[in-house]
C-alpha cells in the first residue's frame, strides 16, 4: 500500500513530472491520483468502484485546491459511496413487499384459519383490490413505514378499508421483522 504523500513531497514529485511535459499519473496515496497533462495542468482524481469497474472522479484542479482539500474530497467521496453501496446492498437484500405477502405470510397466514373459513379470500381481495392498487406492493419491505402507507392510502382514496389495509400490512411487516430478526441470533 502506497503511503499518503505530503504536501513537500508532491511538490517535489510534481515538479519533476511537469518538466517532463508528458501526460503522467502519480499515486497519492489512499486512492487519491494527481493526473498530469501534456500541457502542465494538474487535476486529482480519486479512484471508485462502481458496479465493479474502477472509475475515477475529478475532484479539483492543483493549485485551486492543495493535496489536503483533495484529500478531504477524495475521503468524502468515498464514504459517500460506502454509504450508497451499503444502502444498495440492504434495498437488494430484501424482498417487495407483493412477493413476501403472496409467498411468505398469507400462506402461513391462511394455514391458521379453520376449513371453509371466508378470512384468507377476504384478506387476498383486500390486497388485489386495495393493496396493489395503492402502490404498496412495489414497495421493499424496508421502505415501508407509517409515511409510505399514509402516502399510499391517500392515493387510493379509499376510507372503506383503511383499517383493515393498515392491519393487514402492519401484521405482514411484524411477521418479516420477526423472521429477520431470528436469523440474525
């Protein structure tokens, strides 16, 4: 691993790459580049990956910025990225709310009713009717909360079911909180 350069030390390491009037790439340390062009301009860069290719992200041109404020940059931007790549991760991790209610929770649901009972139907009319009109149902679970389904009632316009819709999501949402949370143990 290349160790961070000082500011004294790019200067030198600068000078000497700018005499030599060619396009030029010095490590700066900690995934922070300085890219040298033909003409003498200097611009850092720090180097990423998305989507599994490495890309470079122009920070600044030296000497508007020094090494230390591109440093700083390249050091926000990075954890920047972290916290998206983090945040991608959790949203792929978990599941649209439609697909666990249809293959998770109403079957297990509809096992502890009695034979015959008219429940399990009026809970799957619920959700064609109301629950995948709203919007709800493209929703991940781990974007749903109190807001979204306000947001989503609201735009169905419908006070009829609010209720039972409200319920029936909140008992689905407990029952993936639970699961989750065992597998964790």
């Amino acid at each position: 691993m290349i160790k961070n350069l000082t500011e004294n030390e790019f200067k030198k390491k600068a000078n000497i790459l700018l005499m030599k009037r060619a396009k030029a790439i010095l490590n700066c340390g900690g995934s922070l580049f300085a890219l040298f062009t033909s003409k003498g301009q200097i611009s850092f860069a720090v180097r990423i990956v998305t989507n599994q290719k490495d890309t470079r992200i122009i920070i600044g041109r030296y000497p508007d910025i020094s090494l230390t404020e591109a440093r700083t940059k390249a050091n926000q931007i990075r954890k920047e990225q972290k916290i998206k790549k983090i945040n991608e991760d959790s949203l792929s991790d978990c599941p649209l709310f439609k697909d666990y209610f249809l293959k998770t929770w109403f079957p297990e649901k509809t096992a502890k009713y009695k034979a015959g009972s008219t429940r399990p139907s009026n809970i799957k009319t619920l959700f064609t009717k109301t629950i995948v009109p709203s919007g709800l149902a493209d929703y991940r679970l781990n974007e749903i909360n109190s807001a979204v389904v306000c947001r989503c009632m609201k735009e169905l316009n419908q006070t009829g079911n609010a209720f039972i819709f409200t319920l029936e999501i909140f008992c689905c949402m407990q029952m993936y909180e639970g699961i989750k949370s065992d597998s964790r143990k």
